[in-house]
C-alpha cells in the first residue's frame, strides 16, 4: 500500500492564473477556476502559489463552488464568438444554467460560469470573450450550475509586500500536506461536479500550481 494518494484516472496538474481585484469574502465577484472534479470526484493534497511580480500586503482566498459534472464532451465548434458543444449522451440541461469548461484547447473554449442555451438533447452553445480560429482539438473538462453560483470560501492565504528583484524572489507559498501545514484542510477532496476556486483581493497576478491532484 503506497504511503500517497494515487490518482488512476486524471491527473490535474494545470497552472491557473488570477489578477482581478476581489476583495469580497462571500464567493461572489471575479474568481478563478484552479480544478474541477470530474464524475468521481477528486482529491488535492497541496497548492503552490506564485506572484509574477511585485505584491503587497493582502490576501489569496479560496473557495468550493457547487456544480454538476457536464459528462463526456465529444466535439466544440464554433460560429463567431458562439461555442457549439455535443455531448456522449444527453445532458439533461436547461437553457439559463451556466457552464464552465477548463482544459480545452484552443484556450478561448475555456469559460467560467458562462451561460448555456440548449439547442438539442446532446447539444448546446455559449458565448465565449474571443472567437477561436479553429474547433476545439482537445475537449477539456466542464461542470454546470444553476444561476446564482453558490460558492463557499474555505482558506485565506496571506500575501506579503514584496518587490522582486535580482536578489530577492517574487511572493511564493505552498499549502497542504506537502508543505507540514493546513493539515485540517488538506487533502482536500472535491465532490463530482464541484471545483475549487481562487481570487486575489489586490489587482495582482498569481499563477496557482496544484502540486498533487487528480480526479479518482
């Protein structure tokens, strides 16, 4: 028996970046998606977090946001800024959910809590920020709520004033098991659909690592 989680199914090893200041501490505003669990859910044992330039004082916080898994997606084209998505089987959605899609490629499929009009049993369309130049290759992952989301905040991290230069490093930290600390949160598992969020309370950027994740 091995002494760390093992992740079979997909591994979530992205890099997420949020730069919008949010100072709300309710879950509403600009937040950005770090992972999202897939049909079985998943599990996240630590967090790099890195600034990309200088910071102040304030807080990184994170937050769980309720959502359903949107299930295997088989093509997303596009006409204009309208992204065109088919499901394996039939989504069982209504028009004025929301959806959020993360992982695709090219990266204008990927959205946030944008909303969906259904357009047949495995099909339906969102308006992405930009218009692609090509239909998705790969498909990504994506999750649904209802309108408003319903999101919780779980954990303030806080951010030092730093200026980086050629000796001193940008703002860096690491929280979970890997790091000896946040032992009563981490890991952290996610249930199916749900996903784990983040938002800078200064209008500066961060790149969000998870270190070990996967859905099971």
């Amino acid at each position: 028996m091995t002494a760390t989680a093992q992740y079979a199914s997909t591994p979530r090893n992205g890099v997420t970046q949020v730069s919008t200041a949010n100072a709300n501490r309710d879950g509403t505003g600009t937040l950005g998606v770090v992972c999202m669990a897939g049909a079985n859910g998943m599990r996240i044992d630590s967090l790099t977090i890195q600034a990309t330039g200088t910071t102040t004082a304030g807080m990184l916080r994170f937050f769980l946001t309720k959502g359903r898994p949107l299930g295997s997606i088989s093509t997303i084209t596009f006409t204009g800024t309208t992204a065109i998505v088919t499901t394996a089987l039939p989504h069982g959605l209504t028009t004025g959910q929301l959806v959020s899609v993360i992982g695709a490629l090219p990266d204008e499929y990927n959205v946030v809590d944008a909303s969906l009009t259904v357009t047949g049993a495995n099909t339906f369309t969102y308006v992405m920020g930009t218009a692609p130049t090509a239909n998705a290759t790969v498909m990504g992952s994506g999750a649904t709520s209802t309108s408003p989301v319903t999101s919780r905040m779980i954990k303030e991290v806080t951010v030092d004033a730093l200026i980086p230069s050629a000796t001193a490093k940008a703002f860096a930290t690491g929280i979970g098991t890997n790091t000896g600390s946040e032992k009563t949160l981490f890991p952290l598992s996610i249930q199916p659909g749900w996903s784990l969020r983040a938002s800078t309370e200064k209008a500066e950027t961060f790149n969000i690592i998870p270190t070990f994740a996967g859905d099971f």
